[in-house]
C-alpha cells in the first residue's frame, strides 16, 4: 500500500508513525541508532534497533547461527578426515618410492618440499573446482531465491519476514573458507612431515 493511500485508509492525512531505514552493513545498526538519537529531538522522535523492536527475531537468528555453527563444525570434521586419510594413503603408498629417491641421493629437505607442494597443490584444485560449481549455482539461487511454503511460511510472514531463502554472495565467505581449508592442509601435511623425517630407508625398500 502506498504511503498516501495508508493515510487515508487510516484518516491521518500528512501523518507518518514511523520511518524505516535501510542501510547495508548490518553490524552498523547500533552505531547508526546512537548517532540517529543524538541528533534528534528525545521528546518527538527516537530511534530503535530492530533488534529492540523484534526480539523474538532476534532468538531465532540465533538458534539459527547455533545450528549453522553446528553444521559448519560437522562439514569440518568431514574435510579434516577426507583430506587428512588422502594424505595418510598417499604418504604410506609411496613411502618405498621416497625411499628410492632418496638412496640415490635426494636430500630429505627437498623431499619434504615437494610432498609439501604437492599436498597444497591436490588441496587448491579442489577449492578451485568447488568454487567453479558453486558460484553459478549461488548466483541462481541469488536471483531466484527458494521460496518457503506451508506452515513454516506462516511462521516467517508472522515475524513479517518474506518466506524466502536467498543465497549471499561474499567475497568475505570465499576467503575465509579457502584459508581454513589450506590451514587444514597445512596441519595434514604434519604426517608426511614426520614419516619422511623417521623414515628407515633399508625398511622402506622392502615394503
């Protein structure tokens, strides 16, 4: 409805209650609110959070977040294990080949480089190739949000919440989540670390 035809609806011509404010940073709200408040008039108007104004809002982005934290945490666990046996097969697999290599006289230093290389190398190419597919797919999803239906659409329109769920795209969230998979990669690569350092050449040969 627009502003004009909500006036009249409620015969208060010229009036207005409220004014919403959008801005894009939502981690600003309470420093804008505070600067809003200092400068207006505290008998007339008065600026508020919507965190203040919906709190019920603000306890369900929270089981939300906690949820999320929780999913994160499993997917985590999933690529520590994925990544850590990957690295765990690949080193015990060719432990004989490292042996060879180094008989015939490589240096354990450059040995440990090249594992390091190549551990950080598998890992990158499969951010690369994760990030490939999903970019289109949060793009779509950005654009053509999924829309809520049933009863939990009620639930959203009754916090005045549109029942849809988009997709964000961040540079932020890329770069946070390549620098945690290549730090897992870093502490993976600990493995080889150890076995080439402690590897018995005589032993290795015989596997």
């Amino acid at each position: 409805m627009r502003r004009l035809h909500a006036q009249e609806y409620l015969s208060f011509p010229n009036g207005i209650t409220s004014i919403i404010v959008k801005f894009s940073d939502a981690r600003e709200t309470h420093i804008i609110t505070n600067k809003l408040n200092s400068k207006l008039d505290a008998t007339k108007y008065s600026a508020i959070a919507w965190q203040e104004m919906t709190p019920e809002l603000v306890q369900m982005i929270q089981s939300d977040r906690a949820g999320g934290i929780l999913m994160i945490a499993i997917l985590y666990m999933i690529i520590v294990f994925g990544v850590f046996g990957t690295v765990l097969m690949m080193t015990e697999e060719r432990k004989r080949e490292y042996a060879v290599m180094i008989s015939i006289g490589m240096q354990k230093a450059k040995l440990l480089s090249i594992s390091f290389y190549e551990t950080i190398l598998m890992n990158s190419i499969g951010i690369i190739v994760g990030i490939a597919i999903m970019i289109p797919l949060l793009i779509y999803f950005n654009y053509y949000p999924i829309h809520i239906t049933g009863k939990g659409a009620e639930s959203f329109e009754k916090i005045g919440i549109e029942p849809i769920m988009p997709t964000i795209i961040s540079f932020e969230i890329f770069l946070n989540q390549i620098l945690v998979i290549l730090s897992i990669s870093i502490i993976a690569y600990v493995y080889p670390l150890i076995s080439i350092i402690r590897l018995k050449i005589v032993k290795a040969m015989k596997r």
